[in-house]
C-alpha cells in the first residue's frame, strides 16, 4: 500500500509546477471561505472590474490616457445602474407590496380548489389527505412570515452595508482597472518561480470568467426584458417583478428557471383560470426559456456549455453552499477551473513508464 501510494505521487507531484498550482489553490479556497463575508465589496467590485474591462480597453486603444478612459467608464457605469435602480425599484416595490397583500386571497382560493377534490376524484384523494397539505401549507407559510418580519428588523444594518457598497465599490473598481497591471505584478511577486503551470490555468481562467461575467450579465439583460415584455402585452398583472425575477433566475442554471416558474404559473392561473390567456401566458414564458436555453446560453457560453449539467448542478450545490451568492455566481468559472487543472495536471503518460529507456 505504501509503495502504491509513493508511486501515485511521484506520478502527480515530481513536477515542481504542479505543486505550485496545489499551494496556490488551497490557499485561495482557505482565504476565500475563511474571510468571504469580510470581503465580499472587494469580490464585487472585482465582479464589476472584469464586467469594464474591455470598454476600459477599447478607449485606450483609440488614443485615450488608462486614467481618463476608466473615469469615463466607471462614471458611465454608475449613471447607467442609477438610472436603472431609480426607474425599476419603485415599480418592482409597488408590485411586490401588491402581490404581497393579494396572497392571502390566493392561498384562500387554493385551500377552496383542493377541498373539491375529493368530491371530483373521490377513489384518489380523501378529505383527510387534504386538510393534512392545508395545515402544512398554512404552517409554512407563518414560518415564512416569521423570516420576513425577521428580516425587516434587520433592515437598518442592511441599509447602513448598502450605503458603504455604494461608497467603497466605484472607489475600488476604479484602482482595480487603473492599477490593473501594478497589482498583479505585486500579486505574482510573491508568488514562486516555477509557476508555469499555475500561469497557464491562470491565463485561461482569467479569459474565461471576464467572458461569462459579460455573457451572464447580457443574457440577465436579455431575458429580463423579454418576459417583462412578454408579460405586459399578455395583460399578466406583475409584470416587471416577474420579468425581473425570470431575468435573475439565470444566475443559477436549471434550478433557477424550475423555481421561478411557479410564481409566474401561479400570478397567471390567480388571474386567467385555466383559460387560454393562461395558456398563451405559459407559452410565451416556454419560448423564451427555450430561446435561452438553446440559442443565448450556447452563443454566450460555448465553453461553458461543455460542461455536464449534472456537474453543473453539483457546483452550485456545492459552490452556493460555501460562499453563498457568489458562490452561485461564479458556479461554472469555478467548475471550469477544476476541469482545467485536472486537464492540465501531470498524468502517468506525461512521466516514462519505470523498467523503459
């Protein structure tokens, strides 16, 4: 057992470089899961930096000076997202303080629905079946009422975070396109010398998120818009809050869009019964995720997409469970980061097989 154990690594750490690439792995994964919620406005401004990086690029590239073309950048970011945040969140809280206050009715209507159902199936469901899912549901939904007053009392924290995010984030994002170059020159310079293959992951990791963090924030961009458009021409009531949630289910793939159609189904149901606006209502949502799913995501992510959707799923699980959002966020860079190390890693038919010249 030992000698296997000896051989296997010999076999996976002789080479220098990739003992190198496991140090700086583990290091970053114990730094990144020890002080995440410490520095989570850097990890955000960082997010933001790779978003402006190529605009920043195009500028100095034409002629500009690093510093005028990330002021104007940065300034044109802030006022493009100001506008936005001022234009949608008074509709998305209007429409959530209405959807809020109608649920109650809804969950009536339902609890109305399922007690006929025994009469209308009688050999499948039986009374007691019945009142056993309306005291569950009603149970969760005073379990849910219970986070949500909770988390009202903890809103003044949340506001005085937002505030220093507001505040620190341009600030950071700025340094970190200006003094793109002196940082990661003072990063690597305490890095080790034999480092080439870390370089190399690094090199494609680096391409490889500045791509999907664009690519996700279009594709956001894209399916937000079309189902709030979608959504206000079929007459369906909420229009923008649900467009805005389809939009912000593609940060976590397949669960995401699972999730997010039940609000929709169930706003369109509430509304249109079983009628065919409701039909034409689910219609549309199905073109659209088909669209997404088929065309925008290949388009956007055609490496990514390599990726199992099993695996997938694992890293979000997985990644989501340690580091939350950004966990989520950055759930396939990260999956694609261990596939480029195994991929690059030393195999056994990198090294001479022993006994041979």
């Amino acid at each position: 057992m030992v000698s296997l154990f000896s051989q296997w690594y010999k076999r996976k750490f002789s080479d220098p470089n990739a003992v190198t690439l496991l140090v700086i792995l583990l290091c970053a994964f114990l730094f990144v899961f020890l002080f995440n919620n410490l520095l989570m406005p850097v990890f955000v401004a960082i997010a933001i930096a790779f978003l402006l990086d190529l605009p920043v690029y195009r500028l100095v590239h034409i002629g500009l000076s690093r510093t005028l073309a990330v002021s104007i950048v940065v300034v044109a970011f802030i006022g493009i997202s100001l506008v936005g945040i001022l234009g949608l969140m008074p509709v998305i809280w209007q429409q959530s303080s209405n959807l809020l206050q109608e649920v109650p009715q809804m969950v009536s209507h339902g609890q109305t629905y399922l007690l006929t159902l025994p009469e209308l199936y009688p050999d499948l469901i039986n009374a007691g079946q019945i009142e056993t899912l309306i005291s569950a549901v009603n149970d969760k939904l005073i379990e849910w009422g219970q986070v949500a007053l909770k988390a009202s009392l903890n809103s003044i924290s949340d506001i005085v975070a937002l505030m220093i995010y507001l505040i620190l984030v341009p600030l950071m994002v700025f340094f970190f396109l200006k003094d793109k170059k002196v940082l990661i020159s003072s990063f690597t310079s305490f890095l080790p010398k034999e480092r080439l293959m870390a370089t190399k992951v690094g090199d494609e990791m680096y391409q490889q998120i500045m791509n999907y963090i664009r690519g996700k924030v279009i594709e956001i961009l894209i399916v937000g818009a079309a189902s709030t458009i979608a959504f206000i021409v079929l007459g369906l009531n909420y229009a923008v809050l649900l467009g805005v949630l389809v939009g912000l289910s593609v940060l976590v793939p397949y669960v995401g869009a699972t999730i997010v159609t039940f609000p929709v189904l169930l706003v369109a149901l509430f509304q249109f019964g079983t009628g065919s606006e409701f039909g034409y209502v689910m219609i549309a949502y199905g073109i659209i995720q088909a669209i997404d799913g088929n065309i925008i995501v290949p388009l956007l992510f055609s490496e990514a997409v390599n990726l199992h959707p099993v695996t997938i799923i694992v890293a979000v699980i997985l990644f989501g469970g340690m580091w939350g959002f950004w966990g989520i966020f950055f759930a396939i860079p990260l999956a694609t980061l261990v596939k480029a190390v195994l991929n690059a890693w030393p195999s056994s038919s990198d090294f001479p097989e022993q006994g041979t010249a």
